[in-house]
C-alpha cells in the first residue's frame, strides 16, 4: 500500500500568471534575467469553471495486492490517524468502494494485480471546514477525479 499523489488545484490568479510569463517571455539578456514583452495584445482563451467545494481532499485506492486504504492528500488515513473521519467513513462504505472499484477495472480492462485505482474526491460538510456553508451539512464525498497507477513506476499513470 502506497500513498498515491493527487495534484495540486490551482488558483485561477496562478494559471492567468503562468500565461502571462509564457506569452510574454521574450528571451533572457546579458545576465540571464529573462526579458518580458508586456505590450503584446493578450490571448483570448476559454476556460470552464469548477465549483469550489471547502473541504479537504480524499481518495480510496484498490488493488488485488494490499486491502481498500482512504487517503489525504499527503499520507495514508486510518481509523486512529483519520482525516476528519474520512477512513472511518471508508471503512463504513467499503462494500461499496470496492464494488465501485472493481467495476471500474472491469469496464476499462485494468489488471488490478499490477495496477492501483484511486478515486479522489472532497470531503466536506459538518466540522471540516468552518465558516462555509456546507458546514451546515451533513459529511459526504464528491468524487472529483479516478487516477490509474501502475505499479511499475516507469509506466506513467493516468487519469479516467
């Protein structure tokens, strides 16, 4: 059982920043600092927007080798070291994540035997994030992403 990484969410003012250096880099001068062409007209892009759910993040990974484990963004939730009683609810439902599991493996033809699922999500609802109107709400998962990992690091995972 290995923690599975789950990328960083950006801000929309990191992304707007990140196109502004790459559009504008120029080259860099004598002394290596690069050199920016702010006059340029900037690009029209197109962006969806995503609902901000204030919680914390999750996921419940599977294989055929080591037992359904839940997981925080950085390590791996138990029971005695849960995230905000997010393995406890693992724990509850695991029935259900398993099945969940299983199926997507089936669908998609993913050997479970050399290969992790990992369905991340936010957390959220009461006691996790306070201040937020879905404190006011009971706990519950949104599942926002399912991640494929092999179990051969060389192989590159992927995103379902």
């Amino acid at each position: 059982m290995n923690h599975i990484s789950y990328p960083s969410t950006e801000q929309f003012a990191t992304l707007i920043g990140n196109i502004n250096r790459t559009y504008n880099f120029e080259g860099l001068d004598e002394n290596g600092k690069a050199i920016y062409d702010t006059s340029k007209p900037k690009p029209v892009l197109d962006f969806v927007g995503t609902v901000k759910l204030h919680g914390t993040n999750a996921g419940v990974c599977d294989n055929d080798v080591a037992d359904l484990w839940a997981q925080s963004r950085s390590n791996i939730s138990t029971p005695q070291n849960d995230n905000y009683g997010f393995a406890f609810f693992v724990e509850s439902k695991k029935e259900a994540f398993v099945k969940l599991i299983k199926q997507i493996a089936e669908d998609l033809s993913i050997d479970l035997t050399t290969h992790t699922i990992s369905v991340f999500g936010e957390w959220c609802g009461a006691s996790i994030q306070g201040g937020v109107g879905l404190c006011k709400l009971p706990k519950q998962f949104f599942i926002i992403g399912i991640k494929v990992s092999s179990f051969d690091e060389a192989i590159p995972a992927y995103w379902i």
